[in-house]
C-alpha cells in the first residue's frame, strides 16, 4: 500500500505505480500518456479483470500543482481495487495521482504554491499554463497576454502536452467511459458541469443525485459535509476545464470536480497528519459515486 503518512514527491508516486504494476502485472496496465513539457513521463494506471466492453470510471489528481492533498485519494483508489475483485468487476478504473508532473514538482522543490504547468511564456517571469483551463472544450483566450495570470490558458486549447495526452486518452476510451472525476482541493464541494453557465444540463437531477449519494457517504464517516453544486454557481465562471472537456464532448454522462477539504495556512498546505483521514473519508464518497453511476 501507499504511504498515507506524509505527502509523496513525484518520483516516489512513479515507484508506486511501478511497484503496483509490477505485484498486480496480470490486471493492470500503464496508460499512454504524452511526456510533459519538461520531459517526464505521465504515470497513470488502469486496473480491470480483463473482460472486454465493460464500461470504465476516470479520477485525475494533482491537475493543480500545489493540492497535494488530492494525491492520496489517488493513491487510495489505487490500493482498494487492487485488493478488490469486485471492484474491478463493476467497471475498469483508471487512474492518474499526479496530472500536472512538472508543476507537482515545482511545488515541492521551489514554490510549495505553484499551480500550473512549467511551459515558457513569452515573460521568462511568469512561466505556466493553468492545465484546467487548457482543455479544448470551449477553450477561451481570455486576455492572451497575462501570462502571470493564476489561470492563464494558453496559446490554444491543448497546447499543454499534459493536458493534450488526458484529453485525447478520455476520448479514446469515451465508448466505454461513464464517470469523470478530477480532484482538487480546497472547498469541501462537489462540482458538476457546466463551468460557463448555471443553465441546468439535460441529466441535472441524475448528477445531483450521485454527487449526494457521494456527500452522504463521506459525511456518514466523520461529519465532513461536502456540498453538491453547479460549478458556475457554486464557485465561478470557467472555461476550458477538464470536467466539462469530458461531460461536453459526451465522453462522459456523469462529471465532477472534487474540492477537498483546506488546511495549513493557504488552504492548500495541509499537514500531512490530513492525509489519513481524508482519505478515510472521501473513498467511500468515491465508492458510492461509483456504485450510483453503474446502476443507474
Ligand atoms: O478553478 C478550478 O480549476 C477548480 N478550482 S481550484 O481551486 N482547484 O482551482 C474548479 C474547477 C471546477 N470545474 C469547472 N469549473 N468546470
Ligand atoms: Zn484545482
């Protein structure tokens, strides 16, 4: 199993997934994904009892350098269907702790709140693209110069290699795909589409009721209470994000942004004594998603 003790650096969740792949070899595969921009491999993982056509579950973490809280949800997703036949039965899950590699290091080395990706700018000052702003769905320029912005988006949907490799990999596997899920942290929020309106979407009341199923699994674990709501209303106005990428091309009939809970003194640095029982908490709320989303 992974260490929940303290906050993995991205080589050691490289080891990790190397290490699972190489104990469970005969159910798991290494997702091909693009090398970033600095050159690193993405190291994403799918997990399935092998039987063809069944339909598969997505979970991204760490698409935002700076939330390492969301890489042990990952990591847990990954040691619980490893050990779980029939979790894999349900749905072939794939998984990726750290979508923003070169950012997620940064973080660590450099600036423990960095969010976005390393790639030049024009301004040798402000390097980075926000990745959740750079998928090619309704992509938008914004102010295209702004490049120190938190959430600048590129010179183009999917200019980002990171984010180019996940965009065309949920398409690939869009036949099969039912549930898309980026975490996040910090908010205690459970997001659903669309990010540039509150127009309610044709299956609102199905992704409502999932995203509650959730809430109420990880609140029955220790009182966290996760709100479910529209990302535009719910928190701001987006475009470009990964949630609606997958929703919006029909990749997907059910997509979500999990905000975790903050911690430390900028929300985004908890201790690493948080890991434990967020972890405890959020993967029933996953389980439950999961299980929702298949039966319905
Ligand atoms: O702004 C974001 O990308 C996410 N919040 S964060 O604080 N982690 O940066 C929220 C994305 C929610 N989804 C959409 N707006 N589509
Ligand atoms: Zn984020």
């Amino acid at each position: 199993a992974a260490a929940y003790d303290r906050f993995l650096d991205y080589m050691e969740v490289h080891m990790f997934i190397h290490e699972v792949m190489d104990t469970y070899y005969d159910i798991t595969h290494h997702l091909d994904l693009a090398n970033t921009t600095l050159g690193q491999g993405m190291h994403g993982i799918k997990i399935t009892n092998g039987q063809p056509g069944q339909k598969a579950v997505w979970f991204d973490c760490a698409i935002h350098a700076r939330e390492w809280l969301s890489t042990p949800v990952c990591l847990r997703i990954i040691d619980e269907v490893v050990a779980n036949p029939a979790l894999r039965d349900l749905a072939d899950w794939y998984i990726l702790p750290v979508a923003n590699p070169d950012g997620y290091d940064y973080s660590f080395t450099d600036d423990r709140f960095w969010r976005k990706t390393r790639s030049p700018n024009p301004d040798a000052n402000c390097p980075g693209t926000d990745p959740n702003r750079n998928f090619d769905f309704l992509w938008d320029a914004g102010n295209p110069t702004d490049y120190c912005s938190e959430v600048y988006p590129g010179t183009g949907a999917f200019s980002e290699p990171e984010v180019k490799g996940i965009g065309n990999l949920i398409l690939d596997i869009a036949d099969n795909l039912v549930l898309y899920v980026a975490v996040h942290s910090y908010g205690e929020m459970i997001l659903y589409p669309y990010g540039h309106t509150v127009e309610p979407v044709p299956n609102v009341d199905q992704l409502i009721a999932a995203g509650t199923a959730s809430a109420d699994a990880i609140a029955a674990v220790a009182g966290t209470a996760y709100t479910v709501e529209n990302s535009a209303s719910g928190l701001y106005f987006t475009y470009g994000a990964s949630d609606d990428f997958a929703y919006g091309r029909g990749a997907v009939e059910f997509a979500y942004t999990f905000e975790l809970s903050a911690g430390g003194s900028g929300g985004f640095d908890p201790p690493a004594s948080q890991i434990q029982p967020t972890v405890d908490e959020v993967w029933p709320g996953i389980l439950a998603l999961v299980e929702y989303v298949l039966s319905n």
